[in-house]
C-alpha cells in the first residue's frame, strides 16, 4: 500500500511496461502544441513517480517548485499531474476556474471507501453532489447544529480533563488521549453512541480509522496504470482493501439498525447526523434521495475528517507552544484572565481571546491537516498563462502555500502575532492560508472543527501548566510529520501537566 512498495513492484515488471509502453505509443495520435507548465523530465513508463518522496510527498513536491516555479508540470505513471504551491495560482485555480477545478481524481481507495463515490468529498461534480452538499451545509453543519452540538462537545472535554486531572504529575501521552477524546466525541455527534474505551466495538472503531486513513493517503499501481491493476491482487492490498470496507460496511449497518429499532433508548434529547439522514432518506418529498449506501459513505466522511483531523490540530498546537513557552504563557494568561476563578469558559469566553485565536490560525498555516489538496480538471483551461489539459490530476500544496516566502515573513517561525493585525482568515477566502480548502469543493465541516479545537485548547490551557518531561528539552520536541492523507505528528506527544490554582492570575 505505501507508496515504495508500488514503485518497487512497478520496477520490478518493467519489461511487461515497456511493452504497453511501446503499443500505446503506435496507436498514439499527435496533439496540437500547448504551453505546459515547466517540469522535470521523466522517466520512461513510470514518468515521475521516483521524485515523490512517499513519507514527505509536501517537500519534494515543494522542492520541485522552488526550482521550476509556482506551476510544476509532473506525470505519475499514465497520469499528467500538475503541481501549484502559490497562493496567486491557487486563487486562478480555486476561485477564476472553480468549476473546471470541481472534479476529485477517481482512486482506486477512495472510490471503494466511498461506496464508488457516493458520498460528498469524492462523489463526481454534479446535481447529486450538489444536493449532498446543499444538505452537509444548512442541515448538518449549519451554524444553529453546530451551537446544538456544545453540550457534548463540553461533556467530553470535561471528561478529558478530568482523566488528565487524575494522572497528574505523571507524564501523559497528550497524543494518545486527543485522538480517543476526538474519537469518542464524534461518536457521539455523529451516531449518538458513547462507547467503553476498552470496548470491542470502540476498537473496532479505532482500527477501522487507522485502516482507512491508511489506505485513503497511499496509492494503488491501478491508480496510474489502469491496466496494471492485477499488481495489486498480487500483492495482496487489494483484497485488504476489501476486508476493511466489509468490516467498515458491517459497522455501519450495525449502527443504522439500532438507530432503527423502535426499542431503541433516546441517548439525548438532541439528535445526531445518522438520525438526520435517516430522516432526509425517509423523507419521499426530499429533493436528495439516498440509499443506505449514500447514507454509508457520508457517514465515512464524517469518520475520518471530525476524527483524525480535529486531534492533529489539537497535537500540533500544543507542540508548537511548548517549544515557545512565552507564547503558551501569554496565551494561557489571556484564557485564564478572560475565564477568571470559576473557570467556565462559555461562548462569551470564547469570543474575547484574539490569542488563541491567532494560536489557531498560525498552527493551522505550519500544520495544515491536509497538506496537500487534490483536484481534478473537468475541461481545459490557462492557469498563470500556461495550458492545464482536461482529466489533469491538481496537487494544491497546501503546506508549501502557507510556507511561501513571498506571502510571509519569517514563514518557518510559530508566531501568532502575525494575525492580531491581519484580516487573513481561514474560511477559504485567502488563498495564501487554505487549509480547509476553497470554493465548491471547500470544507463544510469547518466551524464545527474550528469551535472543537478552540474549546478543548482553551480547557487544556487553562486547566494545566504544561511542562516537558525530565531530562527532555525544548530541542528534543520534533516537528516530524507522518506520511499519510493527514498531517500527524510521527512521534507522541508528551508531556507533564499539572494542575492550574486559581490565585489571582494577572
């Protein structure tokens, strides 16, 4: 499934490739001359698969760019690929020529996972996307669900705090415990189910999760050789595929058919999003209609982005301010004094702190959750005077936008002073900060992602002086990434909490 295992395989076999090579190229028709972005030459066959490093595909794809320009023109197997890691391009792209923009490449993970593109991230552009999404925005994550969600969303974070209350003076894996907070949370937003941590079905959950991501952020051989694709039965990822999308298949239904039992006990009064597509697929005068498949696969989107995401985010704040303890102090300050003794950190609370709140924003231009954003062109059009050819796979690197010198000074420094005076935002409107993407294909769960992240580090903060363990230093806290289709850190953090007295914070 990794990447340098399908580059192996395909150097492996390269003799049958070449034979395909030379057949397509007799068949091969001349086109008419167009003005390609500049790019480095391939190789034969696999074109350049070699130049993407499989662990920090970000970097080399951003390395490549500080060497040819903004527009990288690439080839990955049979697939003409086009890098863009400038903000102004990016705006051309996502904004000038959204619609040609709209389409996600078709993969051979994503479209398994994804009940062959019945769900909203990776369905085609068109009137049923259209539909999911008009749903996703004024029913599921509409400003008014997102505000019915707190009461969870502050049970839980109460919890996490109490569990890390009662391992005080202990050094904890903040890692470990973000992701299970994060991972109960949605649980319960999404299924109304709040399961034992040491529950057969919460770890079922958990592995599920990790598969899919897993296989969402790697690559098939059939993914660029089409034709290729008995490589992967061989190699045994398919049939891996097909073992967790029946595992995957199996937990759902079992969710659905307690939703449907009419013994079923009321968890809360409030109802999660299963209830609220299960209601749209009972409803015969929608003008969406779904089938427990459709129902399924947005159920997967929710899975992966409300979980994994919401904990990175989370992980990389937190790392970023215990390597700059001025920075964790004055933010700690401005929530502590903000929140005073009774230490209830409301929705007024929430409003009056401009420092977490530039916190946020600088993690999220370092630590991107997605580093890089995956596009499809639906027709032919010119980005930045050059010829971008239809059925094009666009890689949008995020990381490398946010990293830009030319739209930051100091880009490689946490600094959160840089957005108190600033009116960049992160709702997909400034192009040199996207990390919830733009236009049509833009990020509806993103307010529900910002309040979970603004709330649990706001608790966090106020609740714990924050050490690092002994012996360890600022210098051993590493900002190494893990390969994947989200941007984790590869190694835990942890760290020594203790716990916060009110005595007149100032």
């Amino acid at each position: 499934m990794a990447e340098c295992w399908y580059l192996l395989m395909t150097l492996l076999i390269l003799p049958l490739l070449f034979i395909f090579h030379l057949r397509k190229k007799k068949t091969h028709k001349k086109v008419e001359k167009t003005r390609k972005p500049p790019g480095p030459g391939g190789l034969p066959l696999i074109g350049n698969l070699h130049q993407l490093d499989g662990a920090n595909p970000h970097e080399s794809l951003r390395n490549l760019s500080n060497k040819y320009g903004p527009l990288v023109s690439l080839r990955f197997g049979n697939v003409p690929v086009v890098v863009i890691s400038s903000a102004k391009a990016a705006k051309e792209a996502l904004k000038t020529h959204d619609l040609a923009f709209s389409a996600r490449p078709r993969r051979v993970s994503n479209q398994k996972l994804s009940y062959n593109g019945l769900d909203l991230a990776f369905s085609p552009y068109g009137e049923y996307w259209r539909e999911v999404k008009k749903v996703c925005v004024s029913q599921i994550f509409s400003p008014k669900r997102v505000q019915s969600f707190r009461p969870i969303l502050e049970d839980e974070v109460s919890l996490l705090i109490n569990e890390i209350s009662h391992q005080e003076a202990a050094v904890i894996n903040l890692s470990s415990m973000a992701l299970n907070f994060t991972n109960m949370l949605i649980c319960r937003i999404a299924y109304g189910k709040k399961f034992d941590k040491e529950s057969h079905t919460k770890k079922r959950f958990d592995q599920n999760l990790h598969q899919i991501e897993a296989f969402l952020g790697g690559y098939f051989v059939a993914d660029y050789f089409p034709s290729l694709g008995w490589i992967d039965k061989l190699l045994g990822t398919s049939s891996l595929l097909d073992k967790n999308f029946k595992d995957l298949d199996s937990f759902y239904q079992q969710l659905i058919e307690e939703h449907l039992d009419p013994n079923r006990p009321p968890d809360s009064a409030e109802s999660d999003l299963l209830d609220i597509l299960i209601q749209i697929k009972s409803d015969p005068s929608s003008s969406l209609q779904l089938t427990w498949d459709h129902v399924k696969a947005i159920l997967t989107n929710m899975f992966v982005a409300g979980t994994n995401t919401n904990s990175a985010v989370i992980i990389w704040a937190m790392t970023a301010l215990i390597k700059a303890p001025t920075i964790m102090k004055r933010v700690q300050a401005e929530i502590r004094n903000s929140v005073g003794e009774k230490g209830e950190i409301g929705e007024e609370v929430l409003q009056q702190l401009p420092y977490l709140d530039a916190a946020i924003k600088e993690t999220l231009r370092l630590y991107p959750p997605g580093v890089i954003l995956p596009r499809e062109t639906m027709k032919s059009c010119s980005i930045q005077g050059y010829d971008i050819q239809a059925k094009s796979t666009i890689l949008i690197n995020v990381w490398a936008i946010s990293r830009d010198p030319e739209s930051w000074k100091d880009p490689e420094e946490f600094n959160p002073d840089r957005f108190l005076n600033s009116d960049v935002d992160v709702k997909g409107n400034d192009f040199e900060l996207i990390p919830f993407g733009s236009g049509r294909r833009g990020c509806p769960g993103m307010y529900l992602g910002l309040l979970i992240v603004k709330v649990t580090l706001a608790n966090l903060l106020y609740s714990f002086d924050w050490e690092l363990p002994s012996g360890v230093t600022v210098q051993d806290i590493d900002t190494q990434m893990s390969p994947g289709l989200i941007l984790h850190k590869k190694t835990p953090l942890c760290l020594l909490p203790k716990k916060f007295t009110w005595s007149g914070c100032k």
